[in-house]
C-alpha cells in the first residue's frame, strides 16, 4: 500500500461542501456501481449530518459518509457510505464510520443520560457485509431489494459506557 494521504473529516456545513459530497455518491453508487440517479439524493438528505474525507491542504474530496436519527425509534442509521475508488484501502471507509459513530456517541449522550446503548442500523450491499462486521454490525432479517439491489439490514449496538 502507498503512503496514506494527509486528510481530514468534516462535518459538511456550507452549500459547496455538501455539494461535494452528493458529487462524490453519484461517482460511485450512480457511475461506478449503476445505481438510478433519481434515488440517489432523498428525504434522509435535508435532515442528516454528512461528513466529507478530504485530502489535506487540497481539500480535494475523496470520502463521504451520512448519519441521521430516527424520531420515531431513536435508532441511527449509517449511510451513503463512499470512498472515491482510487483511495480505497487507505482505511478511509474505517476512519469515516469511527467518526460517525463518535457524532452518534456524542449525539445519543446529550439525548439519554441513562441509556446504555444506542442502536445504529445500515442497509449494507451483499459484498460490503464483512466490512460492517467488522465494526461489530449484525445481520438482522433477509436480504431486500433497496433500489434495484439486494441489501441486508445489518445493527449494531453501540456502548454508550
Ligand atoms: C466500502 C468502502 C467504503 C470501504 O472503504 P475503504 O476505505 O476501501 O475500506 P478501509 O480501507 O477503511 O477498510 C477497513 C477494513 O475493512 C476491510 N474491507 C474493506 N472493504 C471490504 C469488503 N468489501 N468486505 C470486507 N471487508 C472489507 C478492509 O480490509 C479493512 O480491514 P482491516 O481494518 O481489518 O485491515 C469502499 O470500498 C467503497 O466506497 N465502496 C463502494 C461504495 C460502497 O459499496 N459503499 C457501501 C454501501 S452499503
């Protein structure tokens, strides 16, 4: 592997930077993997934090992940999770979700004091499974058909201790 680029994690706040990371999905899950373009940005987009990976000092953008709360449940949901594919295995799919799950930490302590945990829920695509595993997400229910494709529900609690 090369050199790891000098990068960093933001939280998208301006119009430009959030831009650039609706770019980057429609790089990858529209132009890279096929996906419809109509579905790509939907109601999950005005409400959720999106975290942008840039490089550093270029502020190119390479990596995009979105987090979002449910008021119905309480639960969070991991998604739109993209590494621009010249820049996968630099851990930055890693390092985009351990930033997710500290927003959540965070996020989830101010709500509830006395809750133990906090569930965080993500429709992983088939090959991506073993990724989420890794974090200690867990298959819960059959695979189902998410825009055109087959996705697993897969959760993970996550210690608030
Ligand atoms: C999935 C994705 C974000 C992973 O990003 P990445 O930067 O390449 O992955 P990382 O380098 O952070 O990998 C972290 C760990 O997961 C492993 N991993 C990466 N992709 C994996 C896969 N498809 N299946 C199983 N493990 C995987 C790595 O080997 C690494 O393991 P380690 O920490 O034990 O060494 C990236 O491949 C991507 O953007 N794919 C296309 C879009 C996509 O499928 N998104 C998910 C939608 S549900």
């Amino acid at each position: 592997m090369s050199e790891i680029p000098a990068h960093e994690i933001v939280v998208a706040s301006t119009e430009e930077e959030i831009q650039q990371c609706y770019k980057i999905r429609i790089d990858v899950f529209t132009h890279e993997q096929g996906f419809p373009i109509e579905t790509e940005i939907d109601y999950l987009d005005p409400i959720a934090t999106h975290f942008l990976l840039r490089l550093t000092p270029s502020l190119t953008p390479v990596g995009v992940i979105r987090g979002s709360k449910s008021s119905e449940t309480g639960s969070y949901k991991l998604s739109r999770l993209a590494v621009l594919k010249d820049y996968r295995q630099f851990k930055f799919g890693r390092e985009l979700v351990e930033a997710l799950h500290n927003w959540i930490l965070k996020d989830a302590r101010k709500s509830d004091q006395d809750a133990r945990s906090v569930k965080v829920v993500c429709h992983s695509q088939i090959p991506v499974k073993g990724f989420y595993a890794k974090f200690g997400y867990i298959s819960e229910g059959d695979e189902f058909d998410e825009d055109g494709d087959p996705h697993q529900k897969m959760v993970l609690e996550l210690p608030l201790e």
